[in-house]
C-alpha cells in the first residue's frame, strides 16, 4: 500500500488538523465557560432563505421547497440575545459561493461565531476576543506542538503569535498599555 515511486508523497498533515480543531474546539469553551452567562449554541445549516443579503447562496430543493445552506448563524445568534442570553458562540461550519477559483477561497469552512448583549461599551467585545484569542494561542502552542510541526511540514507557515503586551483604549477615551498575565 503505497510507498512506490509512483506514490504520492507523504502527507504529514493527517489527524493533525483534527487534533488541532479539537484543542482549538475545547480552549475556546474553556475561555468561554469561565464566564456566567456564556452559551454555546448549535444553529441550523439548512434554512429558507439567505442568512446574509446581498452575498451569493447554495440553492437546494428540499421536498418541492427552495433551500439554503446558512452562510452565518447571524440571525439565530441574535434572535438567541433577543430571547435574553446575553452571550453565545457556535464553532461549525458555514457555506459561501464564492467566485474565485484559488486555494484560498473556500466554500465551506468553519467558523467562530459570537453575538453578545453590549451593556456598557464595544470595547468589552474586543477584551474577551482578545483574552479568548490569547488563551487558544497560547493553548495550541503549548498542547500542540507536534500537530503544528506536522502540518507545517506540508504547508510551512511562521508560528503563532501573540503579544504579551497589548495597546489598550479606555472607555473614557484614554490610551494605556496592559501587561497580561
């Protein structure tokens, strides 16, 4: 099986990426699940109409009736906030028709997606996606070394990143910098 010289090459990548979405998966609910309130919900992927306006659809018939595959979970999200809870996030695949033909547009991906109820100011959306992207950095980093050398010998990418010092504006309008950890 394989191994020939008429054999493709070897591929490096195989279950790393799912051992990475998995960590990535359970570092997000971690960060999410420290905080009271935060819901992880689970939206529908085929629905009746465009999840977004203006942007291209996958059109299916289903049972003599036209549908769709959900380019976002937007709309549920909102309704979700609408019916009083304050915070939720879905990680899961989402469908666009894109017009491109290269390896970097996909038509199926998947997505974190986040809808929260904004009590004082937006600047609060941007700390918990900043701690939330700190933490899954960090995580992968530490959890998943293997799993990124692994993928980086099919695709080399520089490794990730982040900053342990962050430029932070107030709510008052003040610039300050924030040490984390």
């Amino acid at each position: 099986m394989g191994g020939g010289a008429d054999s493709p090459p070897k591929r490096h990548d195989r279950g790393a990426i799912g051992a990475i979405e998995k960590m990535a998966d359970h570092a997000m609910f971690e960060q999410f699940k420290l905080s009271e309130g935060y819901m992880a919900i689970h939206t529908p992927k085929l629905i009746a109409g465009s999840s977004e306006g203006g942007s291209a659809i996958f059109r299916l018939d289903y049972k003599g009736q036209l549908a769709c595959l959900a380019q976002s979970p937007q709309l549920h999200n909102q309704m979700a906030i609408c019916g009083d809870f304050g915070f939720v996030f879905e990680v899961g695949p989402v469908f666009r028709v894109e017009d491109s033909f290269t390896h970097r547009h996909l038509c199926e991906f998947t997505s974190l997606d986040v809808e929260m109820e904004i009590k004082e100011h937006y600047f609060d959306v941007m700390d918990i996606m900043d701690c939330l992207f700190i933490e899954l950095f960090d995580s992968l980093n530490e959890r998943c070394q293997k799993e990124l050398e692994a993928i980086g010998k099919q695709y080399p990418f520089e490794p990730l990143k982040n900053l342990s010092e962050r430029f932070h504006v107030t709510s008052q309008g003040d610039m300050e910098w924030n040490m984390l950890k």
